[in-house]
C-alpha cells in the first residue's frame, strides 16, 4: 500500500486578521508541487480562531485550489457534536476526502461520550471521518478500547494521533491490524519513519509547512522500498523539529517561522505568537542552519 503525507496547512492572514485565501492557495499548490496531501482547518491552520463561516469557505478555496491534484482532509471538530454536524455537511457539500474529527475541547467527556460524539458525526457524514486525538490540547483522550469500538463504524476510517508517543501510536496500530479498513496517521513529526515501518497508512504533519520537500521525500523513499534514504530524510526533519519546537509552542512557531521565509502567510490571529525580535533572530538562525532562508517559498497563481 502506497503510504501518504499530508500537511497540515496553516491559514493565512492580512495584517487586519482576515483571511488571506490568495496567500492559501499559494501554500496549496507549493504542497502539491512537493508531493503531499492537504489538511485544513487543523490544529497548525489556527481552526480555533476561525469562524465556521470561514472555515467553509477556506475549505471551498482549498478544494478549489487543489482540483484533483491531490487529497483534501478537513477538520470539523468543535466542543458540540451539534455544530460539528453542521460543519461535517457543509464538508461533504463541498466535496472532501476525509473529515477528521478533533476531540471536543473544553468539555469533559467520558470514553462513552466520545463513542456517542463521534459515532453521531460518522452516522451524518457521507465522507470517511478520522478521528483526531490530540489530548494535550484537548484533555480528552481516545482510549485504544474506545477506538477498537469506533473502527467498527462503517464509516470511521481512521485516527490521526497527535499523542506525541509511541506507546498510544502502538496501541491504535493494533487496533488497525485488527480492522480492516481503519487506518492510524501519525502526526509526531520524530515519529514519522518509525509509524510508517510499523504500518501506519501515513502522516498528518504540521512541521511539512516549513519543510514539505525533506517530508516529501521520506515518503517517495520509504514507498520506494529506499529505508536508508527515508531514514536520512526523518533525521533531517527530526532534527529540525527538536531545534524550532525548543522555543516554544509548535503550531505558532511552525506559523513564526514560515512567516519568515515568506511573509505572505500573515501573523497568527491573537492571542497567539506575538513577533518578538529575540525570537525571531533564533528562529531565523535555525531557518539559516537548514538552508530554509532566501528561497522562493510560495510563488503566487
């Protein structure tokens, strides 16, 4: 089976906030010509600050954009099984590949709550849900039991876990053997060669904002049969990731530091990363040591 990276796309803004869907599209295609698949509307394209509104509509632009090109995953989950409904037909009107499916956040929920939550969403798309665990921005947490029980939805094809750690990333591996038709992308970016060696179906990777060739090209090894040259390529990555993630919350500083090579993308819509020039000059630094500096980034359409 041919192994997929996808990118989990950052939104950009004008400098008054809004959206920025010319500067998007440029990311879209820069993507493609990489090689890699489309998330929107997750976790590094700043969802939490987007209106629903504004997320249909990025999703229509992003589609647009992409035109068969390549596959387009988005993001539906809000705190509500409600809206997330909502958000999940708007998705499947426009014509997705996949709707992931964030935990609700701010919610306590019980493991029971979220086989309830997500099977409700899976029972009124029409495209493939992925469920998304990423419990350290959500505090809520997909069991591997509770994710054995979901994989049985005829229409939940899979996870993305954002854990950070091999042991839970074990765990709904084995649920994927167990079930066909559930697949796990992995979205540590340390962890990338590693999944896909152990089975996983892919990635969904923010860090391949900033460096979509070196991910790109881990894929077309390891789909090769090349391990050698995909292993050379996550060190690369890996690497990269340990250097910027040091200074601070990822998906801004993923957002920071594309800024810097191409200031189309806009800054992070508040309260998030405010430009700070100490950080800047680090991250710049960092950008310079991979040779990230100085090159056309996203040519326009």
């Amino acid at each position: 089976m041919t192994k997929e990276a996808f990118v989990a796309l950052v939104t950009c803004f004008n400098n008054d906030e809004t959206i920025n869907f010319d500067a998007t599209r440029a990311q879209v295609r820069r993507q493609i010509r990489a090689g890699n698949n489309i998330m929107c509307a997750g976790t590094n394209g700043d969802f939490t600050a987007l209106t629903f509104d504004e997320k249909v509509a990025l999703t229509e632009a992003v589609v647009d954009e992409v035109a068969g090109a390549a596959k387009v995953i988005v993001n539906a989950g809000m705190p509500a099984t409600f809206e997330t409904i909502k958000l999940a037909r708007e998705f499947d009107r426009i014509g997705v590949d996949g709707i992931a499916v964030i935990t609700p956040f701010f919610i306590a929920c019980t493991q029971d709550g979220l086989i309830r939550h997500f099977s409700a969403v899976a029972d009124a798309a029409r495209s493939p849900v992925y469920l998304y665990d990423i419990p350290a921005r959500t505090q809520n947490h997909i069991d591997p039991a509770t994710a054995r029980a979901l994989a049985r939805h005829g229409n939940i094809a899979g996870i993305k876990d954002s854990g950070g750690g091999q042991d839970t990333l074990e765990e709904y591996l084995a649920v994927s053997r167990e079930t066909v038709g559930f697949s796990v992308y992995s979205g540590p970016d340390h962890l990338v060669h590693w999944s896909l060696l152990q089975g996983a179906a892919g990635c969904i990777s923010g860090l391949g904002n900033v460096m979509p060739d070196v991910l790109a090209a881990l894929f077309r090894a390891h789909n090769a049969g090349d391990e050698k040259e995909a292993a050379r390529q996550q060190e690369i990555f890996g690497n990269f990731r340990k250097d910027l993630y040091g200074l601070g919350y990822p998906p801004a500083l993923v957002k920071r530091a594309l800024f810097l090579m191409d200031p189309s993308v806009g800054p992070s819509r508040q309260p998030a990363l405010l430009p700070d020039p100490d950080q800047d000059r680090k991250i710049s630094e960092i950008l310079s040591a991979y040779d990230l500096l100085g090159r056309t980034v996203a040519a326009p359409g």
